[in-house]
C-alpha cells in the first residue's frame, strides 16, 4: 500500500515529515515497564479491510491489521520493509514506534455492512501480530471479532501471543455461526534461541498451550512451524523436539516454512546474526545468496522431514473437543447471491 497522501510536513523546514496517517493523530508513551521505549501512534484510519495483491504468495485475499510495526521484537519478521513506507526505519522503529488504528471496531462493522463487500474470508494477524503486547492496552480486537461475527464473516487468526484466550467467548460465539480458524506460530522451541530472536513473544511452551486451549474449546488451531532457522534451529533433534510439542498441543495440522530474508529483515538478521554467530554469516550468504528464500531443494529436505516426524508423532490425528456445525443461516428478503455463496 501507498502512504504519502497520508503523510504529514513538518512545522518548519529543518522538521522531518511525520509520518503519520491523519492529521488528528495522538502520539503516546506510556510508563510501564512492557512499553518503556515505545511510542505509540494512535490514528484515524481511512479504511480497514485491505486486499491483497494477487502477485503475493499467500492463500487468503483480504486482511485486517489494525496495528503497524510490532512489539515482538522478532529479528527476523518479513513485515519490517512495510514500517519505511512510514519514514521510518526497519530496525529499531519497527519494534519500538507502533501505529494504532483506534478507530478499527467503528471501520470493521462499517465495511462489513457495504453492499459492496462480499463477505470474503478475512485473515488477521498476517503482516504484524493482532495480539502483540499492544493489544493488551487497546482492545482494538474485540470490536472487531465482534463486528465479524455479527457479519457472520468467516474470519482466520494468527499469532504468536497467548492474549487471544481473552477473546474466547468472542471467538466461540462466532463459530457458531461462521467459519473461525486460528493458528499459532512456534518455529522451535529452544529457550535460548525464542530469547535471543523473539524477546518480546510468549515462550514457545505457552503459545502451543494456547492452541491446546484453543482446541479444547472447539475453537480448530493449527501451528505454523515458522520460521525454522537454518544451522540454528534445524537439526534433526531440534526439529522432533518442537514437533513432538505441536503434536501434544492437538494442533489441527502443523505447517513448516524456512526463514526466508525480504528487504528490511534481511539486512536486520545478517546484522544479528554477525554480532551473535558470525561463523554463521558467510553460509547464510551462500544460502540466501541469490534472493529472499533458500534453495528449494533445503527447503524440500526440511519441510519432509517435519511431515514425517507430524505423522510420526501424530499431529492431526486430534480434533477439537466441541466440533461446531453451522446452523443454516435464514434467507432474507434481498439477500445478494454472494452471501448465500456462504452458507
């Protein structure tokens, strides 16, 4: 997406431009101990449902992120390209300067309500974690959890953080009338790998706690096993260990990706990764020498071997506790076609 319609000049001549989204905009810290360094930048959003382009390599078409950058702090994230298209940087300002569309429950319910709108499936959590430690002080998800269910819009969650049990209730009552589906991501699960790359998530160990409770609550929760981290996270024996959690999770089905290394994380990881392995810099140079991801046939070596250690263990072989079947949805007088689509 563009922003520079949304940016705003400076005062004066020698003042940056400040990147923000509308003129109104509030600029906060707070002094808490989880938000001290950060900056939060609390804006009116033009509009909320984003499509997604169709070169993208992903299997949904619409999003909703009501957060940008992100307060997990991961080094590796693909998403800290999007924070330049704000002025500000990849690195730092992604995990410290986070901006906040306050005004994401009034959009959510407005959008869903447009004649124009379909009533597509919506993924969240997709670019910056929707349960980031952000969310624990704006809110921002319950509206909107509660304007899809009330579309009955079929709706898919992602995240790395354990505050989705906060919206469970919201979560089962809109299972019960549409498609809901969550995951978790947990790439390993070695402590000291999850401090040193993902300081500001939950441990591993909760998040697939979450997704035990999750399923246990009729709410279907995979994991996305992401990302595995070549020569740090990949060896055989780490990669069963991890597994062999997911599969004690009852995840739905676990999902294997290789780190891959866009503009922005790429730059930030290599920087990483030569002050804390620099053994490890010339093979990542050679690995992820010719683009973002490394050699498919890597790629095709690891990824079969988690699927064979899935089967091993048996992730899959589990279903949620309370299986939901949808109650037909009633016809009304001028339903579209594409809603019925739906039932």
């Amino acid at each position: 997406m563009r922003w520079d319609n949304l940016r705003l000049a400076g005062a004066g001549r020698d003042e940056p431009a400040v990147p923000l989204f509308a003129r109104g905009a509030v600029t906060r810290t707070f002094d808490t101990p989880e938000f001290k360094g950060m900056t939060f930048y609390e804006i009116q959003a033009r509009s909320l449902i984003n499509r997604v382009p169709g070169a993208s390599r992903v299997p949904f078409e619409y999003t909703i992120n009501p957060y940008r950058g992100c307060t997990h702090r991961c080094i590796y994230c693909f998403a800290r390209k999007t924070h330049e298209y704000l002025d500000f940087d990849a690195g730092a300002d992604f995990d410290s300067k986070i901006v906040v569309k306050v005004n994401a429950a009034e959009l959510a319910r407005k959008e869903l309500a447009s004649p124009r709108w379909g009533g597509h499936h919506v993924a969240m959590g997709t670019n910056v974690d929707c349960y980031q430690r952000a969310e624990g002080r704006y809110r921002l998800m319950r509206g909107i959890l509660s304007a899809l269910r009330d579309a009955r819009n079929p709706f898919s969650i992602l995240t790395k953080g354990t505050l989705i049990l906060r919206d469970l209730d919201l979560l089962t009552e809109a299972a019960d009338v549409t498609e809901v589906s969550t995951s978790v991501s947990a790439g390993f699960v070695d402590p000291a790998i999850w401090r040193a790359v993902e300081p500001g998530t939950p441990h591993p160990s909760r998040r697939l706690e979450t997704c035990a409770t999750l399923n246990d609550n009729g709410i279907a929760c995979g994991v996305l096993m992401a990302p595995i981290l070549p020569y740090l996270t990949d060896s055989p024996a780490q990669l069963e260990a991890t597994v062999k959690e997911i599969a004690a999770s009852g995840a739905t089905h676990i999902a294997p990706i290789v780190l891959h290394l866009r503009p922005g994380a790429r730059e930030w990881w290599l920087r990483w990764l030569s002050h804390e392995h620099q053994r490890l810099v010339p093979r990542y140079l050679e690995l992820y020498g010719r683009g973002a991801y490394a050699p498919k046939s890597y790629q095709e070596r690891v990824t079969g071997l988690v699927k064979e250690l899935a089967e091993r263990h048996g992730v899959g072989r589990a279903t949620p506790a309370m299986a939901r079947r949808l109650p037909p949805r009633p016809t009304s007088v001028g339903a579209r076609p594409e809603q019925l689509r739906l039932l």
